[in-house]
C-alpha cells in the first residue's frame, strides 16, 4: 500500500501496534507525548518535524519566526499533559547553499522562546539536505500526574482555552494579500500564526487541581483533534457552532467562512478538555488563574452518535473534518 | 557566509557559543551526548539525523538494516559517555508515494535491536518530505559519572575497542562490487558496515571503574575524532600506525590502501578512550569484562604538536583527516 493511501493516522496506528511497550514506560506512542517514569520521577518526551513547502513555506515564515515556532509547537504538547517542559534537542536539514546567517536567525527565535519558558537546548545533529527541515525532540517534567487523551466520559463538559481559526485565517490573509493588508486586525492574525503561545500555565494547573480529566492540544482543527481525543476516551462529542470563541479580529476577517477556520483551520495550539459537570463550579474558582480565557463549547455524547456540530437552532449539521494529514495532502 | 564555506563543525560550534546553558545542564552541545541532572539522578540526550543521498544510499542500505543502524549510531553517543540507553523517539520524512512496507521493515529493524539494549521506542512524528530521511533522539540514564571528551592528558595512553576501517571498507566493497563478491571476508566487512555493534558493555564498565578519563566513538574516522577529542582535552596525540587494529578481513580486502581507511573511514562506531598511564594493570585486570578487546594505539602529546601519525621506524608522518563534514561534502 502507498503511503498516499495509509494516511499518516493509519501509518501511527501501525507503528503503535508493531511496538512493544518498554519498561518504566507509562504511556508510549499515540498521545502528545511519550510519558515515563524513573525512580518516581516522571518525564514527557514530544517530538515535531516541521518539513519546507509542507509545513512552512519561507514565503510566509521568517527563520526567526521559524525557530520561535518550532518550539512553541513543542511546547504545546507538554501543556496538553500538564508538563513542565526543560531540554530541547535541534536537528537541522539544510541546504548547502544556505547562508548561515538563516540559521543564527533561526536559533535566535529559538532561544528567545525557550529563554521565556525554562528551556535549555541541550543538543541535536546538522546534515545536508536538499530541502530544509526541523525535528525537535522536547524532555519535560511532570511535576503532576499527566493528563492523557483516554480519560473524557459520555457527558462531560468540552472546554478550549483561547480563541480558534486565528492562526489559520491569519495564514490564509498572509497568501491572499502579502503583506500588503494593513490594520491591526491583520496583524493579529498574522501573529497568531508566526508567533503561537503554548498554554503551559493552563495546561500545568488543570493538572495540579485535577480538573482535565482528558486533554489535547489543538493542532491539526478543533474537529480533528477532538476526533483523536474521542477515540482514545471512546466517546462522541456535540459542538455548539454559536459558543465557538472567536476573536474580534477573527470575525473581523472571516466573512462569509464563518466558523469554518475555527473548526478545521489547524495551528491554535489551544487546548481542549473535558471536564466532569459536577466541577464547573470548581472551575469556575481557579478560571482566574489560568492565563487565558476558557469557553465551555459542547459535551461528550456516545461514541456511536460520533461527532456533531450543533447550529444556533439546534440542528445538529455536519463539517467535513479537513485536518491536516500530511501524506494524503501531496507535496 | 554559506554553509558550504563554514562546515558542520564551524555550524556548531556558532551554535554552541549563541546557546545559553541552562538550568540543571552539566554539559549542553558538543560532546557525543547532553548530561543533564534532575533531583540527583544523571540523563543522556542524544540526537542523529540521517539522510538520504548523504547517510546512506538505498542502493546499498534495506529499510531494515537503516532501522537497526539508526539505533545503533545513537546507542553508540551514549556507549562514548557510558550511559545506559532507554527511550527512543524517532521522526521520519518519508515521500508520500513510498510503499508503506519500506517502513514497517525500517520499523522492525529498529526494534530488534531496541529489544536487545533494553531501549522503549515512544515516540516520533511523521511528515510528507521529497526524499527520506530519519531523525533520532535517544536519552539514557548515566549509572556512573558520564565521560566527556575533555578529561584527556598529555602522557596519557590512547586505546581503540575493536577493530578500526571495516565499515568503510565494507562500504567502498559494496560500491564497487555490489553483491557480487563472495566469501567472508567480504560479508563480515558489509556487516560491520550494516550492523554496526555499540560498545555499551566497554562504556559503561569503563565509566563504573573510572579508567577512561575522556572517551569518543569513532563515527567521522579516527583522526577526525581524535581532533575532536584533542581539542576538547587541548592536547595532541601521536598514533603509531602499526598499532591499528586491523582485522583479517580488513587485511585482506585493504591491499595497498593499507590502513587508510582505519584512520580517515568513518562509522566504526568503536570507542576511543585516554587511560592515565598508572592504570594500565589496572586495565589490565577488567579487560575481560569489556566484550571486546582493546589496543593501545597511541598517547596523548603537548597540543602544540598536533595530530601525528607515526610509521615503523618512528618518523612521523602526515595523513589528511579527511573525516565527513555533511555541508563541505556536496550532495
């Protein structure tokens, strides 16, 4: 079978299976991240491949901003367990051609993130390559038990942090009109796609008040990820169009699309969570301290009632979930 | 200034010096591992990248046989330290019209030899990419104290594990007469080539009885990880070239090259160790512990006297270190 055909999911699900689980490992291959144990510590390990022309386009991306996301992304991921995160590893495929003030620049952004959030980079490997690319492999600490994507129950509540489809719509502005669109409307959105926030201050005290009872970063769409979320906790879902936060800026600029990068747009790095009904009040209390807006945008149903978008009148309607799947996408 | 100019080894050495050493790092890029600390216990980081046309040619390499290598250059950094070896995340590029059953194979490479050095694959990322390529991150525990290339002094001895030039040899036989030759001696040279064996044994018994003071895997060629090794320590070496391990398949094949690939081939994965010269009974006395047997080779010179290789009569003479640097070699 092609790879075109497998899909990337299909391809993660193989590799999952054909791997034995190691010693002192406590969850392996399939969540945001890897999660260990040694002598009662616990370590999360998140791993990331940004590839040019499938994840960035140089275009749009600066190698500042590349690096600043490179770890953002990565960051994300130790926010969705409730980590802490700590070592950065940078492997580096560059092309021979390349000036190396590109890859200072891009170390700069890097170290500016990571000089913000604790992290220290450690290590990682440089090679040739006809095309340029990042893999990025973070170490973090779980200074509380992680919050995996299994633990979502028939009923619960559905909460993100944040405000979604920003970072798409600000993508999708930058290829329209360059960078010729004014406005700090635009500029918003364009930042939230250059330069996304990892919610770690959310991610690392839902799990120290044991709220999330399962989470995930927003990555590939709201619908996708939550898919994945559902298919671990094995439950369905009902999404509320209407209490679908989004920004100013957002509704601003989306004109007759609506909701739909908030939906399916991809790169938020919000986070989603369930949360047990009886907690809201709970919730409630420590919202504050949170650093970030928090929206209740639906519930968890049965797994065979799969996932529903519900319109303003209550009609349940469908959206073709468009995450990204970087095989079945061709280059 | 292009990347063709500066070279691997000027890349990271701008890296290292942009890079603030953070919190709980004992040692950050530039040795064959990181060491980092977290509540007194000691971790190893580790990262390779290898890619296609540069690392390997899948003319000469199955997916199966990459899969295991890739473990092993990695289980290798950690050997050169004396760590144990624990989780593995690996990240692939992969083109999107591959058959996915290159993949499972490369998968199954990997964990046979995951199975046997105690190592957990836990996880990874996948993306489309126009050529393959492999990004490994390997962290370890450091049972002992970790060897850095830095503890080297001048009177020291200089001792090699195994046997040196069999991979590259292996490699250039492959070349030049596909699979067309017979005979062992051509099929040990090929698997010491596809199979590289990681001293784990020698490192981490060597770091438990504190003989090697600085320690080095052999992956660029001796000379150009012997540089390595002097240069973090500031000392010279003097090698004495009839004191190479040399094996009989190597003897064989070599014909007038001699022992030019076992000083510039690269990818022997063999460890490369200072003793003081006081130890040496000491040595002496586990030597039958390490798993493989070890050669004094040299000894450890002022740094103003260089590399030298030393012929029979003791008349030094010079070899270009012509070790691999990815970015001055063009694809």
């Amino acid at each position: 079978m092609r790879l075109s055909e497998l899909g990337e999911f299909g391809l993660i699900e193989k590799i999952r299976k054909a791997t034995p689980k190691g010693r002192g490992v406590r969850l392996g291959i399939g969540d945001d991240a890897a999660w260990v144990e040694w002598k009662e510590n616990s370590f999360l390990i998140t791993s990331d491949l940004l590839v040019e022309g499938v994840h960035f386009d140089l275009k749009w991306t600066s190698f500042y901003g590349l690096g600043y996301k490179t770890l953002a992304v990565n960051l994300s991921d130790l926010a969705a367990m409730g980590g802490s995160p700590a070592y950065l590893v940078i492997s580096l495929g560059i092309p021979v051609d390349f000036n190396t003030e590109y890859i200072e620049e891009f170390y700069r952004g890097i170290t500016a993130l990571a000089s913000q959030s604790g992290v220290a980079l450690v290590g990682g490997d440089t090679s040739a390559s006809k095309h340029f690319f990042v893999s990025a492999s973070l170490t973090g600490h779980a200074p509380y038990r992680p919050i995996t994507r299994t633990g979502g129950k028939v009923g619960d509540d559905l909460y993100v942090t944040g405000t979604l489809g920003d970072s798409a719509l600000g993508l999708k502005l930058l290829r329209r009109k360059g960078g010729r669109a004014k406005g700090q409307e635009f500029s918003y959105l364009v930042s939230r796609h250059q330069f996304p926030t990892a919610r770690l201050q959310a991610g690392t005290l839902l799990a120290q008040v044991k709220l999330a009872k399962a989470m995930i970063d927003i990555s590939d769409g709201l619908l996708q990820d939550l898919g994945h979320l559902c298919k671990a906790s094995r439950i369905g879902a009902a999404v509320w169009e209407e209490a679908l936060p989004l920004s100013r800026p957002y509704r601003f600029w989306a004109g007759r699309k609506g909701s739909h990068y908030a939906f399916t747009g991809g790169e938020d790095y919000e986070l989603l969570f369930c949360l047990r009904r009886r907690d809201r009040t709970r919730l409630e209390k420590i919202k504050k301290r949170l650093g970030v807006p928090i929206t209740r945008i639906g519930k968890c149903v049965p797994a065979r009632e799969g996932i529903k978008v519900l319109s303003g009148e209550g009609n349940p309607f469908s959206i073709p979930i468009q995450g990204h799947d970087h095989f079945k996408k061709r280059l």
